[in-house]
C-alpha cells in the first residue's frame, strides 16, 4: 500500500517529536565543493542521452564534463561555429595520432 503525502509527514513529525529522525539512515561522508554554485537537473530523452555518452565516452571524458564543456562553449560564443569546428578538428587530429601511434 502506498502512503499519502499526509501520512509520510506524519511519521516523519513523529519521529522528530521521538528523537529518532536518524533512525535507519547509513551515514555518508561527502565533500562540498567550494566553488559549487549550483547544480541544474535537465531532461534528455533515450536517444540524446544515448549520443551524449557516446561522444563524452569518444572523447574520454565523463558526462557531466562534456556537457558542462558543451554549454559553456555555446555561452561563450554564442552565434559562432568556429569553435565546434575547432574542437571536431583537434578530436580528428587526436584520433589520428593515435592511429599513427599504433602503426
């Protein structure tokens, strides 16, 4: 059965009231990042988010960082295609150098 919204808080009242809000909850140690601003949730649908770990992977980066460096390349120069060239251009030469590397 599933509990309503109502109950849920109810129970968690309770446990406040009681002292045992920590009750059950496995302790985690974490880091906050200093300069971490903020973090944006976004939507992908299967298929864009199945590109954008095929190029992050291509690349050999993580997702967050290419998506990061995706955005803030088109802030920087909004209205430009230079710099996707450049960056298709610099994974070409990279791609080729690595082929060379194996000959």
């Amino acid at each position: 059965m599933t509990k309503t919204t109502q109950e849920l808080a109810r129970e968690w009242d309770d446990k406040i009231k009681a002292g045992r809000e920590g009750e059950g909850l496995t302790p985690v140690k974490g880091v906050i990042k200093a300069n971490a601003d903020s973090i944006y949730s976004m939507r992908f649908t299967r298929e864009e988010i199945a590109l954008l770990r095929s190029s992050a992977a291509a690349r050999g980066i993580k997702l967050s960082e290419f998506i990061r460096e995706a955005v803030m390349d088109a802030a920087r120069h909004e209205g430009s295609v230079e710099p996707t060239i450049v960056r298709r251009v610099q994974e070409q030469v990279k791609e080729l150098a690595e082929t060379v590397r194996r000959l």
